[in-house]
C-alpha cells in the first residue's frame, strides 16, 4: 500500500527467452507414431512433380545467370566507389541463390526431385559438382545421418562430444568472445570442406580414413564405392573448368565470380546445418535410449526472414524434413502445419534472429552431458560449464 491509500501493482512478468524457446522438449517415447503424423498430412504433399520441380531449378539458375551477366557487363563501366559496393551485393545475392541451387541437389539426393531415381541423380550430380560437392559421396553419408539423427553413437554431421571429450583449450576459446568469434569464423568458412575431406565434427571411424573423396573410406559399403569415383569425376571435371577459365579470364575475375560466393555457399551450409541440429533444448541419445523417431524430433525449425524462400524452406521445416525426407520442399510447409498439432511439445521453433541464435549456440551448447534431473541416463543435453 504507497502512501495516499493507492495499491501498487507490479505488471505481469514478461515471458522470458528460457521459458520458451529454451524449454526442453520432451525426451521420452511419443504418444504418436510416425504413421499417425502421415496420415494427418494431405496426400498431395507427397507427390513430386518434375515440372513443378524443375521451374525451381530453372528459376535459380535464370537468377544466377543474370547476376553473372550484370556483374561481367557492367560493373567493369562503374566508377571506383560504386564498384566497391556492387561486388559485395553480387557476392551476396549469388551466394544465396547458389545456397538454393545447393537445396535442390540436395533434394535429388533424398528422391524428392521426381518420381525417377535416374533423374535424380542426374540433376544432383550436375548442380552439386558444380559447388564442388561429391554428390553420391555426400548422398550416402547424409542418408546415414537421417538414419541416425540425435545418436551419440552413429550420427555422421555435428556430434556433440561429451564433456569428457572436450579439450583442455576449449575452456579458452569457448568462454570469451574473441575465442568464439575465432571459432565461429573459421566454423563457417572452412568447416564444410574440413567435413568432406577429413570428416571434421562428423563421426568418429575407428578404422580407415574418413573422407568423402576416398572410395574406400569406412564412411561406404562396398555396392556404393564405385559411384564415389563418379562423384569424384564430376568435382575434378568441375575443377578443371574452374582452371580452364583462370587461365583465360584471370584468378581474380574467378575468386571474385564463383570463388568468393561458393565460400558464401559454403558458410550458410554450416550455419543451417549447426542452428537445426544444436539447440538447448534439444536431447541427443546413446545407444540404450535412441530410436529413430526421437531422434528425427531432435531439430528445430528456425526463421531466416526472406532467404526461407530463397533455401526452398529447408530452415524452416526441417523437422518435417527429416521425418518425411522424400517430400519435395514446396509441400513441406503445408506438411509442417499439418503435424504440429500431433507433434504438440515434441515440436520446436526458435524465431531467434540468426546471428544472435548462432552466438548464444556457440556459447551454452559446447558439449553434452547426461540428464541429472531424471531417470534416463541415456539422454544427454547441451551444457557450457567447463
């Protein structure tokens, strides 16, 4: 009661950051079955279309090839400053429209292009040599990440480590900023091809090298080795191209034309793949407690304002994604709104702007550690006190 008889009423407290987004989703068996949420998709959403398909592809490539021939006619005739600003814009824009470019493949990759497997890898095998992506090799791998998605054990891509795992620097280079950014740097700029030729953050092999160039890498079975050295055919035809036209135009007309908007490609790549699969609130399993549906539920779907559209929506429906992974994405959004209601907790959204969800990742999610706050010793959770 203040002075004059009048109540003071503190306002409600406002909902916080940790009582949403970061809630823990729930770790235990689903009350629903992976054919509960298919049956509440419409059936249309599973059906692909080769020209609905292909005006996605064309589309990329009609905008990638504009911006080539705008940056090549006419930014050689724009005075010093203005080209200074102009080359940064094209960087930007072809990198994300090459990212898309890198979607679709990726779709062939899953058989969600067409109906022909044949097709499929045909387009995918193009469009991923051209970024210089082993297409078969990366195929096979990805699809044992589906397969495995939240284990601790056989997951290939961004395996959290336990805490005993983590080395004596990372308590430097974890906990204050300049560490951070260092690592977030070189994260985004050479981790993609770190992981395609030595299997950097993926799983560990116990024999053999892991490497998506390497035929004979642990990564394979036998029946699949043969389209490496096709896969491998295809980034060298590519490299060769590359050279052909260093040795004509310049390698500076290259690096400024293809190099410095694949290294953007590249970037994104690693920052939608870490930003779907670490999350606070997120579990991961070990062997006594993964299942295959768990683990599809351990992503979360994240919000990339306009470039939603220009990555086909795999930022945004990547839970429906890793359930449904033959689903071409221009369905996916309809799907995604169609399981939520089933999905209830298990499903996660995080609107957190990008950058600020890519800093607050890289400094609470360093390593896993088991749930102390229940019974399953199986799961593990994000966790940053060293």
């Amino acid at each position: 009661m203040g002075a004059g008889g009048r109540m003071q009423v503190s306002p409600p407290p406002k909902p916080t950051e940790t009582n949403n987004t970061l809630k823990r989703v729930p770790c235990e068996t689903p009350p629903f079955t992976l054919g509960d949420l298919k049956k509440a998709i419409p059936p249309h959403c599973f059906k692909r279309s080769i020209p609905r398909s292909f005006s996605y592809l064309l589309s990329d490539i009609i905008i990638s090839t504009t911006l080539y021939y705008l940056s090549t006619t006419y930014f050689p005739l724009l005075p010093h400053p203005l080209s200074y600003l102009a080359w940064p814009l094209y960087w930007i824009c072809q990198g994300c429209v090459l990212t898309g470019l890198w979607v679709i493949a990726h779709e062939c990759g899953h058989h969600a292009f067409s109906d022909h497997q044949w097709l499929d890898d045909a387009v995918g095998l193009v469009f991923h040599s051209f970024l210089l992506v082993p297409y078969f090799s990366w195929k096979y791998s990805h699809r044992r990440h589906h397969s495995n998605t939240g284990s601790l054990d056989r997951d290939e891509v961004f395996v959290p480590k336990k805490k005993s795992d983590i080395k004596w620097f990372s308590k430097y280079l974890c906990n204050n900023p300049l560490g951070r950014t260092v690592m977030l740097t070189v994260q985004f700029t050479l981790g993609w091809p770190l992981y395609l030729a030595f299997n950097v953050s993926g799983r560990p092999y116990n024999e053999g090298f892991p490497c998506h160039f390497h035929p004979n890498a642990p990564i394979y079975n036998d029946r699949e080795r043969l389209q490496i050295y096709l896969s491998d055919a295809g980034v060298l035809s590519v490299c060769y191209g590359l050279y052909r036209y260093a040795a004509s135009r310049g390698v500076a007309s290259l690096v400024c034309l293809y190099g410095v908007p694949l290294l953007i490609v590249n970037g994104f790549l690693v920052l939608i793949t870490y930003l779907q699969h670490t999350h606070p609130s997120l579990p991961h399993y070990d062997s006594s407690e993964w299942d295959w549906l768990r683990g599809a539920l351990a992503t979360v779907d994240r919000d990339y304002g306009i470039l939603n559209k220009v990555f086909h929506n795999i930022t945004d429906t990547h839970v429906a994604h890793h359930l449904f992974s033959t689903m071409p994405h221009y369905n996916a959004m309809e799907a995604t709104e169609a399981i939520k209601p089933i999905l209830g907790e298990y499903y996660q959204f995080d609107g957190t702007p990008v950058v600020k969800a890519m800093w607050r990742e890289a400094k609470e999610c360093i390593y896993v550690e088991q749930d102390r706050q229940g019974e399953k010793k199986g799961v593990f959770w994000y966790n940053n006190k060293l």
